[in-house]
C-alpha cells in the first residue's frame, strides 16, 4: 500500500499528465533507479563499447579511441542536459516527438516521432545481431567449443527472430518484470564491466599508458578494413566518434517511460544524465584496459571486428571467471535490446494515440490486464527483425541508429532553443539557466557532424537511405499528414476538449 507522500505523488503525475491532455493509462511503477536503469541498460558500455569498439580503434589506434571517447561522452552529456531540461518539462512517453511538437510545430514534432522511432529499431537491430555475433563468438566457440565459421545469414536471422520475440513477451507480460529484468541488468553491467576491466588489467604483459594517446592510422587493411584507408587523422577522429555515439545513445528511454516513472519532473532527468556520466566513466576505462591488454596494438587492430573476442579468448584468468564473464556479456547485450524494445514501444505507443501511425487507434491500444501498449511492442519486435533483413550488415545498423537518434535528439532542442522565454514559458525543476542556450547551439553543431559522419564510407550506404528518408517524409507529409496528423493537444482548449477522453480511458484501465 502506498504511503499517504506516495500517493500524494502519483496523483501529482497524473495531474501532470492531465494537463498535457493524456490520460494514466500506462503503470507508474518506475522508481528512480528503475528510470536510470532502463536508459543505463540501452546505453550498455558491455554492447557497443565492445561490438563497437574497432570503429575506434581501427582508425587511429588509441587516440582515436580514447580521446573520441572523451570527446564524444562530453558531446552526449551536452545534448543529455538539453534533453533533461525539456524533459522535467513535458514528462511523457512520446519524449522527443512530444517535445518537438509543442516547442515547434506540428509538422516538426512529426519529422522528429520518425526520425527517433527509426534510430530506436536500429537500437533494438543492431544490439540484437550483436547478441548473436557474441553468443556464437564467446558462449558457443569459447564454452562448448562449437564451430559456427560456416554460419551465415539465415543462422544471424532465426536467431534475430527468436531473440526479439522473447524481448517482446517480457515486456507484453507487463512492466513490473520488465523493470525487474531492467534493474537487474543495471547492476550487472556494472559488475561485469568492472571485472572485466580487471581481467584485462591483469592479463596485459605490461601496463603502458602511452598506448592510450598514440595516434597510429590503422585505417585500412591495418585496421581489419573496418574503414577505408585515408591519410586524414582529423576525418579519421571523426569516424572514430561513431564509437562512443553510438555506444552513448539510447538515453531518451528515460523520457518515453515517463509516465511509468514516480516523480517523472525529478526523476527522468536524473536518471538520463547519471545514465550518460556513468556509461562515460566505466565504458573509458574498459576501452582503455582493452588498449592495456593487448599483446601487440599493431597486430590486434589486424583482427577488425574480432578483436574484443580475441582479447577475451587469450585471458589468462581462471576458466570459470572467464566462462561467467563471457555469459555475463551476452546477458547484457540481451538485456540491452529488451530496454530498447520497451523503450521504443513506448514512443510508438505515443507516437499513435496522437493519430501518428496508419492504423494509430490499434497500435495506441493498452492492455487493461498486463497494462502494457501490446499492439506497439509487437510492431517494434517485427520493425527491429526487418531492420536485420534489409540491412544485415552491424557496421550499417550501428551507423544510423547514432545518426537518426542524434537527429531526434537535436530537433527538440532546435525548437526550444527558438522557442524559449518566447513561447516556452512553462519550466519544470530542472532548469540550464544562462547555459541552455549556449549547450543548445553545442548540440545543434554536433548533430550535424554527426550526420557527416554518418554518411560517410564505410558508412556512406546510410547517404542514400537519409535522402530518400528526407524525400519520402516531406512527400508524405505535405501529400497526407499534414491535412491529418492531429498532434498531441496543445493549449487549454485542446486540453480540456479531451477531459472526458481522459476520465474514460483511466476508468477503461482501473486507474479511477
């Protein structure tokens, strides 16, 4: 039962969302650490920064590594910080797109809803080929000793398939076991990460921390041809940003579970800030201990996207640390993608109680038993195994899930940059001040360096799916949408239209 403070917040949640014209359909069940955690677990130093981790290292050795790490954790920190002060704002599950609308527009906030929804089902696709790629890597080569070298597409694809089925059936049977398995998932990344930084640590021949900022072109052949050769260290650094970007992303799930968060105003900027600065801290570390570890940089950059797997194959650990370790690792990654399922359900679900999605009233649908928007997960678990047919490739998948969520990310800030202490009057309690502005130009800046980056080789498959995106959306949108999109219910009046809709959809539900 909850205590009379307890309740006095939940109804202050629901007030919240009232006023913004949605109604309590979703559990709040999420405390916290629970926020943190779902953001914490799709960020997943234990995913990218290991399936990632030779976009940094196979360009210009440690410094690109290292220093891109740096670079990139502090750029994330900066769009962190917009997005948390928007956020304490407007607390709902649509999150950016919801943001981008009323700061915006409209036809803004719909470009963004797009933009976000396929970043995340690039999340939940990339993760989840690289929950295959080390289950055959470490658990079924390093444990059983299984050879998979003739394993090919249609292998990776039942596999996929299998994987975000079970991540959809954990999250349709409700929030409270998904956020246990989230909470879980926090603390393991955490356990695992740290042992693993140890394991390393020990196992090197000899500690030399010049590694760490020696630049060394392993672009190329040198590099396992993970990018194309180039003679440029600058255009080199900026590839190598795609490590951390694409590690450090996915922390708008602390917005899109808003209204299952207790204190959303409070709690969902802290749990996306700590998410990005612990992610930061532990994922410099393991990367470094990883440069530590290896017998020779020159020959280990050599292995391209094998090499995290050879390093973890040569520990010289006990058997049953290294077999736990490698269990550990594929646990999180599984984890990872279960968060991103949830996370992008959630957006979905927004995105299509706003009329936003063909189809918009089933997928916006809530289970009045399990209290979860079942029609969206399901489309998100089918979307992300599409996502793997279309483009197998994890370098791809990776590429633009950094640069579609980047994209999303600065759209809402763009708006409210524009927008505030003009139309954006209303602030929630968490508030930049004299930096909100300054930080929101930093992330205007990078989103376009990212979408750079994004687009360039070995990337540069991602150039024609961005343009054709772009075209594809303005045909759409001034072709339909724009004559019958709604939006989400901005102003009073909009607002108070839907005050009987609110009062029948919480009764709907039990929530009155």
């Amino acid at each position: 039962m909850s205590s009379p403070s307890d309740r006095d917040i939940l109804a202050a949640d629901a007030e919240s969302l009232h006023k913004m014209g949605y109604a309590q359909e979703l559990s709040r069940r999420m405390g916290g650490f629970s926020n943190f955690a779902v953001s914490f677990s799709i960020i997943c130093i234990l995913a990218g920064g290991i399936t990632s981790f030779q976009v940094g290292f196979s360009t210009g050795g440690g410094f690109t590594t290292i220093i891109g790490w740096i670079v990139g954790c502090i750029f994330a920190l900066i769009v962190g910080l917009s997005m948390a002060q928007i956020a304490s704002a407007y607390p709902t599950a649509g999150g950016l797109y919801h943001w981008s609308s009323i700061l915006g527009g409209r036809g803004w906030g719909w470009a963004t809803a797009w933009f976000n929804m396929l970043g995340l089902i690039f999340v939940i696709a990339s993760v989840n080929v690289g929950v295959y790629n080390l289950f055959i890597g470490l658990i079924l080569g390093n444990i059983f000793g299984i050879d998979t070298s003739h394993w090919g597409f249609a292998q990776q694809t039942i596999a996929v398939v299998i994987i975000t089925l079970s991540q959809g059936l954990f999250n349709h049977f409700g929030i409270k076991t998904t956020t246990k398995l989230i909470d879980f998932s926090g603390y393991l990344i955490l356990v695992v990460a740290i042992l693993l930084t140890l394991a390393m640590l020990f196992g090197a021949s000899h500690i030399d921390l010049s590694r760490l900022v020696s630049f060394h072109n392993n672009s190329g052949a040198p590099g396992g041809n993970i990018v194309p050769h180039s003679a440029n260290p600058f255009y080199l650094f900026l590839l190598a940003l795609l490590y951390p970007l694409y590690t450090v992303t996915g922390f708008d799930a602390s917005a899109h579970t808003s209204e299952e968060t207790i204190d959303a105003r409070h709690n969902v900027p802290k749990g996306m800030l700590n998410a990005i600065i612990w992610s930061a801290v532990f994922g410099l570390v393991m990367a470094a201990a990883f440069i530590l570890a290896m017998p020779d940089p020159v020959k280990s950059a050599a292995d391209g996207g094998a090499v995290i797997l050879n390093l973890l194959a040569a520990l010289p650990v006990n058997p049953v640390l290294k077999d736990i370790l490698y269990i550990g690792i594929v646990v999180a990654n599984y984890l990872c993608a279960l968060a991103g399922v949830t996370s992008t359900s959630r957006m979905v679900y927004a995105f299509s109680r706003d009329g936003g999605l063909p189809g918009h009233k089933f997928w916006r649908q809530v289970s009045h038993k399990h209290r979860t928007p079942v029609p969206a997960i399901w489309l998100t678990a089918v979307l992300s195994i599409a996502a793997t047919l279309y483009s197998p490739a994890f370098a791809a998948l990776a590429a633009g899930c950094a640069m579609f969520l980047y994209i999303s990310y600065t759209m809402p800030i763009a708006a409210g940059l524009f927008a505030e202490g003009k139309t954006w009057t209303e602030f929630g309690p968490f508030r930049l001040g004299v930096f909100s502005k300054p930080l929101a130009v930093i992330g205007l800046i990078g989103g376009l360096v990212i979408i750079y980056i994004g687009t360039r080789p070995p990337n540069d498959i991602l150039d024609s799916y961005f343009i054709g995106l772009l075209v594809l959306l303005a045909i759409v949108w001034f072709g339909v949408a724009r004559k019958h999109f709604p939006g989400p219910p901005i102003g009073a009046a909009a607002v108070a239209a839907r005050a009987q809709e609110i009062a029948a959809e919480e009764k709907a539900v039990g929530e009155v």
